[in-house]
C-alpha cells in the first residue's frame, strides 16, 4: 500500500535537491525566450545557498564568452555534486584564487526534474516570484490590403 500523505522527495530543499533545480534552471535558461529571471533565480539561490554555508565558492575562472570581447572571470561554486559559475563581487577578487581557464572534461550529472518543479523549489527557497509571464501569443497586426499599383513600361511610379 502506498503513502499519499507522505512528501514529493523532489520537492524536499534538501543541499542536492536544491543543487538539481538550479542545474535544470541554468539549462533551460540557455534557450529560453527571457531568460533574465531565471538567471536572477539561479544567482539568488546560489548566494542564499552560499550564505547559509551550504555551498562554497571554489575560485575564479576566465569566462568562456567574456562580454565585448574582453577577459572576464567567474566565480565557481560548489553546491553537492554540482558546479556552477556566477558573476563575481568586488570581495571575490581579492578572496578567492584564480583557477585559470574552465576545464572543459568536467560535467555536472544529470538532472531528472521538470522546469516547472524546478523553478516552484527555488522560489519557494529564496522567495521570488515572476513578475509577468512571457505570453506566447504575438498580437495580430492588422494590415489593410492594397492593390498592387502596375504602371506601363516605361512609365514613372511618381
């Protein structure tokens, strides 16, 4: 017999379960259409996880694609099994060691957890809400028609 009372183990804001919904915002949020909240999302779950001691910033890295062209750095951190890269403070500069270039071998282990579970565990944990919800729908121009003008070879369209 099964316990429906008993809680979703994926729902839990345990250190690895908090880890695996930032992983699968961070991935989504490649490709996402607006990606600026759940980029927000993913920093403030990180600096919150860093703050309560439950995930470390390791160091700073060269970013892969430093913005106009200039050498840029990341901070890792390190939250259960998962690594992650955010934009750096003042005090990380001056704190943390530069670990050079990305090791591009190293790669987090997959995640099974939807988006939607995802993003409700990471809000619920640094208490953030989307404000507006890109809508899908594009409104409708409407454009009246109009014959196209044919003028005689040789005639001026003026």
């Amino acid at each position: 017999m099964e316990d429906h009372n008993r809680p979703d183990p994926s729902k839990q804001q345990s250190i690895e379960n908090l880890a695996r919904a930032i992983y699968v915002i961070n991935r989504h949020a490649k490709t996402a259409p607006n990606p600026k909240f759940l980029y927000a999302l993913k920093k403030k779950a990180l600096l919150k996880l860093v703050h309560e001691g439950k995930a470390i910033k390791k160091g700073l890295h060269f970013s892969n694609n430093p913005k106009f062209s200039k050498q840029q750095s990341d901070v890792l951190v390190s939250a259960g099994e998962y690594y992650f890269h955010m934009p750096p403070t003042k005090d990380d500069f001056d704190k943390l060691p530069h670990l050079g270039s990305l090791n591009q071998t190293y790669r987090n282990p997959k995640a099974h957890m939807s988006l939607s579970s995802a993003k409700i565990l990471l809000q619920n944990y640094v208490g953030m809400q989307e404000k507006n919800k890109p809508s899908h729908t594009y409104p409708k121009k409407s454009r009246t028609y109009e014959k196209p003008v044919f003028k005689k070879l040789g005639e001026s369209y003026r």
